[in-house]
C-alpha cells in the first residue's frame, strides 16, 4: 500500500448539534486562509449547505465525506482528492462525536471518519450552562474510544473572564488543553429555516459578511499555532487520491465515443443548491460537456443540451419564480418527452411534478408535490426497481433522504428504487429517459452510473 503526501489536518467535532461546530470549523478555515494557506474544506455526512459556507471561507469546493453513502475505502481516497495541493485540511463533524446512521454503531459518525483520516480532533463545547461539570463531559468523550484521538478543545459561548477562568481551572485535570475561547457573538449567527441553514447562493453578501465575523472570532479567540501544530501531528494515509478518469475506466475508444454526447445540462441557482462536486467530476470523465443553468432565471436550457440533471435544492421556496419561468418548463418536459436522460433528485423531482403548492410545474410526471410540518430524514438502502438512464435492474446504491414535502402518489407504475428501511416500500419514477426520485445518492459510490447516464444521452 502506497502511502500518500501527509495533509495536515483537524476534525471537529462536538459533544451534540448546537455547540458551535459549523461557526468554528469556517472560521477556522477562514482564518487559515487569512495567513496565505491553501485550506481544503471538507464535512462529514451526506449535508449540502454547510460546504457552501466552507468553499467562502476557503475559495476551494467543499466536499463530503460519507461513510454511509460511499463506504470506508473511499473516505481516505475522496479526502486526497479534495486536499491535493493544500496545506491544512479542516473537516466539519455531523451531529455529536460518536453519533452516526441509526442503529449501526459508528457506522457514518465523525469518530469513525476521524479514525479512518487518522486526524486528531478539536472538540467544540458549548460551555453556556456550566462551569467545573465541563471535566466530566470532556473526559467522557476523550476517554469513550481510545482510537479516537482528542487533541484539544474550543470552548465557546462563554459568558466573562470569570468564567473562563472556571472552566480552564476544571479543565486543568483532564490533561486536554484550551486551543480557544469563543464569546458570543450573535453577529455570526447564520438564518435557518426547515432544512438547516440558508444556503450561501441565497443570502451572497450576508453569507461574506458572516464568514468573515466567524474568521475574525476564530482568530481573535483561538491559538492558531497551536491548532496547526496538532494539524501536523496527524498521521500518513495510505493509498491514493480519488481520480473521476480512473473512477469510470479512464479514456477509451468507448470514452471517446461517448464525448459526442454533448452537454449535459445540470440545474443550479438559488433554487438548486445540492449538489456533489464529483458528480460533474464523473461526467465531465466520461467525456461530457456539464453546462450550469438556473431555472429561475434561464429562459431556455443550454444549447446543445442532450441530458438534464436536477438535484436537490428548495424549490417550495421559489416555487412562484419557477412557475413563472414558463418557456423553461416547456423546454424541460420537451427535453423529458424526446426520450432525452433526466436524473432528478428531491427537488428535482419536485420540479418535474404537474404542480407545487398548487403552482404548476414541469409537469413531466403526473404527480403533485406540497410542503408538509413532517420531516422526512435518514439513510436508506436502495436497489434499482427496473432498468433506467442510471441504473440497470437490481443495482444497489445507498442514499438520503431528508425534505418537508411529499409527493403524490409517491411512485410511478415504473418505480425508481425499492427502499429497504425505515419501511419496505417502492419509490419514485422512471418513464421515457427520466429517473426522478426523493433520494440523494453519491455517485463516486457507484461511477458506473455517470458513464451509463452519459452514454444514453449519446444514444438518445
């Protein structure tokens, strides 16, 4: 096993959700950047809207690592990937430390991703409600997993000098030391709304403005040295950097072939936010053209356009702009109704129904789409209900799920997937070229599937 350059690199994580990780770990990296570092920006689990945050602060895509979605022998190889060339790699965590996909352990949680990046990990705590019991919470995580190795911790939202000094004082027997302290400061508070934070292409100016403050309160309250130095002490991975060429065979007589496809067309703007950088990646190493277009504002789709992909976003909120953008809808179902592949996920999918909230949409499916209180959330395991633009029958993938709508009915007579858990059930739909579903998948998991899609938008 070859072992790679060693990237510097921090996890942080926190004892639970709501403790600072999303402020610190952008501020960090904004505050890298600050000294001239190359920072490459990365987070657990399968969340879209926070790496926005973190491509500001760093002027580099922000990427995902999933263990649930892409297994454990990508973490290390899809990390090289996004690092290549950087100086400090900071990973945001998901939810708690050791928390991770329901039921299965370790399986998905920052501990894991931790371990198998072989990081040291910064914990952020939120010392709002106590003083000296900080010890106790602090010597429990560090002790929980002996692999995981807990280099230091943020204490933040912390009210005077005097508490502080309460805290370091307690802190003092369990042999972690301080790397910062962090006041509150609400001006770098972020907008949420019923799926997380409002995304950074949403709120531009405000999302810039709010990173710096984050950078400026990393810096002014935490020891950057000291963080950099515990970076440096992570140790070498073994194995190469993810490469999309390699990923789907690299070039060929067929990759070439293929290159005559043209472009793919892939949905973004304000109302589209969701997406992985290495899907394009995959696309583009297959050999076709990927064009951005936003629906809210694109008349039409981009010349050439022989393939349309639609991933996730919050179309319930734009849903009256979308409507009105009618000769784009009609140039979406005309692209649909030639047989061209379309791959929607979620709010995709939501924007090929007939309606949204009772404002029309694409209507290349004959289904309705609403806003719901309920909150759909979790991983699923998927398998391939029939042949599609990309998957063949009986493929099996592992996905997401996490939206405030429902659709109805929830599948087609072709449905997309079959879902294992939490319920046995079919769903989404596939006619014509169209794969439409609610489940967000990786394809650097399963890169067959960008080749498949490419090479039915040749045929088609």
């Amino acid at each position: 096993m070859v072992s790679s350059p060693s990237v510097p690199r921090l996890v942080i994580a926190a004892p639970a959700s709501g403790s600072g990780k999303t402020t610190v770990a952008t501020g960090l990296m904004a505050a890298l950047a600050g000294r001239g570092l190359s920072v490459s920006p990365h987070k657990v689990g399968p969340d879209y809207i926070d790496p926005g945050y973190h491509a500001l602060a760093t002027g580099r895509v922000g990427r995902n690592l999933d263990v649930y979605l892409c297994g454990t022998e990508l973490v290390g190889p899809l990390f090289l990937h996004g690092a290549r060339g950087c100086d400090i790699a900071v990973v945001e965590g998901v939810m708690g430390l050791y928390d991770g996909a329901a039921g299965e352990g370790e399986l998905a949680s920052t501990a894991q991703v931790a371990k198998l990046l072989r990081a040291p990990v910064v914990l952020v705590v939120d010392a709002s409600s106590q003083s000296r019991s900080v010890a106790a919470l602090v010597h429990g995580f560090v002790t929980w997993d002996p692999e995981v190795r807990v280099g230091g911790v943020i204490l933040n939202k912390v009210a005077s000098d005097r508490h502080e000094a309460l805290l370091r004082e307690a802190l003092d027997s369990v042999g972690v030391p301080v790397l910062g302290v962090l006041r509150r400061a609400p001006q770098v508070d972020t907008p949420s709304r019923h799926l997380g934070l409002v995304p950074v292409a949403e709120r531009r100016v405000a999302a810039v403005e709010a990173v710096a403050a984050m950078g400026a309160q990393v810096s002014g309250g935490c020891d950057l040295d000291a963080l950099v130095a515990l970076a440096r002490s992570a140790g070498p991975l073994a194995g190469a950097a993810w490469d999309a060429a390699e990923a789907v065979a690299g070039p060929s007589p067929a990759g070439a072939r293929v290159a005559a496809a043209g472009v793919i067309a892939v949905a973004g703007g304000e109302a589209f936010t969701f997406s992985y950088a290495e899907h394009a990646e995959l696309l583009r190493a297959v050999g076709a053209d990927v064009v951005p277009f936003d629906p809210l504002r694109d008349g039409r789709l981009p010349e050439g356009t022989r393939g349309l992909v639609i991933g996730g976003g919050f179309p319930e909120v734009y849903a009256a702009e979308l409507s009105a953008n009618e000769p784009l809808r009609k140039a979406v179902a005309d692209l649909a109704l030639s047989g061209a592949p379309v791959a929607a996920e979620c709010a995709g999918l939501l924007y090929l129904c007939r309606e949204l909230d009772g404002r029309p949409m694409c209507g290349v499916l004959d289904a309705t789409a609403r806003m719901t209180e309920r909150l759909t959330l979790g991983y699923r395991d998927a398998v391939a209900v029939g042949d599609s633009a990309l998957a063949a029958a009986g493929t099996r993938m592992r996905g997401h799920e996490f939206h405030r709508t429902v659709v109805e009915p929830g599948a087609g007579a072709a449905p997309a997937w079959g879902l294992r858990a939490p319920v046995r059930r079919v769903e989404g739909f596939v006619q014509q070229g169209v794969h439409a579903s609610y489940l967000h998948t990786h394809w650097a998991a399963a890169p067959g599937v960008a080749r498949r899609f490419v090479e039915r938008c040749r045929t088609s």
